[in-house]
C-alpha cells in the first residue's frame, strides 16, 4: 500500500501550476541537493506535527510521501556522481 500511495501522489504532482503535465521522469533531469534538503525539512515537520497529535491522515500519508520523494531524490544526486 505504502509504494501505491507513493505512486498516487508522483502522478498527481505532474500537474503545474499553469495546467500542463510534466513527464514523469522530470526529476531526473536533476534537483539542487539543497532544494531537497529544504523540502524535505518542511515535510518531515509536518509529518511530525501530525504524528505529535494531528488528526488529519491525508496530510500525514502527503508529507511522508514527499519525505519519501525528497529522500529517493538527494540519495540519487549523490549515487550518480
């Protein structure tokens, strides 16, 4: 279930803010290692904040789904170099 809803919020985050659909490979391209760090920081917290009492599963299943995107991605940018 865990790869599934992973897989369920890379597709809906395709869509940009004017309306076209970026490929799915688009991150490969490449993502500053610290835009990853600072994003991932920003969901980890709010992960965190669901976890310490929150009520709100979906934003809990969206921020550890972009920790998980963050994570895949900087351990990426340092395997290929």
């Amino acid at each position: 279930r865990a790869m599934e809803a992973f897989a369920q919020y890379m597709h809906a985050h395709r869509q940009q803010a004017n309306g076209e659909i970026r490929a799915s490979s688009n991150w490969q391209k490449g993502i500053p290692l610290d835009d990853y760090m600072k994003s991932a920081w920003r969901h980890f917290f709010s992960a965190w904040k669901e976890h310490r009492g929150g009520k709100d599963q979906d934003v809990l299943v969206e921020s550890l789904c972009a920790l998980m995107f963050n994570i895949q991605g900087y351990l990426h940018e340092i395997l290929r170099k």
